[in-house]
C-alpha cells in the first residue's frame, strides 16, 4: 500500500474502527427474512475503499460466502 493510502485510511478509520464489528453488523442486517438496508448503507457510504474491501475479504472469512 502506499504511503499516502495509508496516511488516508488512518484519518478515515480513526482508532476506533473495527473491520470485525462491522462484518457482523452487516451479517445482522442481512440475516433473517428481509434485511436493514438503512444499516447496510450507513457502513457501505461511511467506509473508504481500502475499508470496504478489507470487509469484504473478512466478510467472507467468516460467514463462507461474499453478499
């Protein structure tokens, strides 16, 4: 990654971020007869890309299949 993503991607995910947080919460709203889209949108639009597609790898480490 270059130097610059990662300058990025630490001032967008502060220190709080949890990529594993996340997955669940997205797996919760997922999960069952139909889904959360509120909460599906609310972490897909305040991620950045580098975010999103670690997600997207644990996502799938997780639960065995990407949505």
């Amino acid at each position: 990654m270059l130097q610059t993503q990662q300058d990025a991607r630490s001032f967008i995910e502060g220190e709080n971020w949890s990529c594993e947080a996340d997955c669940e919460y997205l797996r919760k709203a997922m999960k069952g007869l139909g889904t959360d889209e509120d909460a599906i949108i609310h972490v897909v639009t305040t991620r950045c890309n580098a975010q999103r597609q670690e997600m997207k790898e644990l996502f799938k480490t997780m639960y065995g299949r990407v949505r």
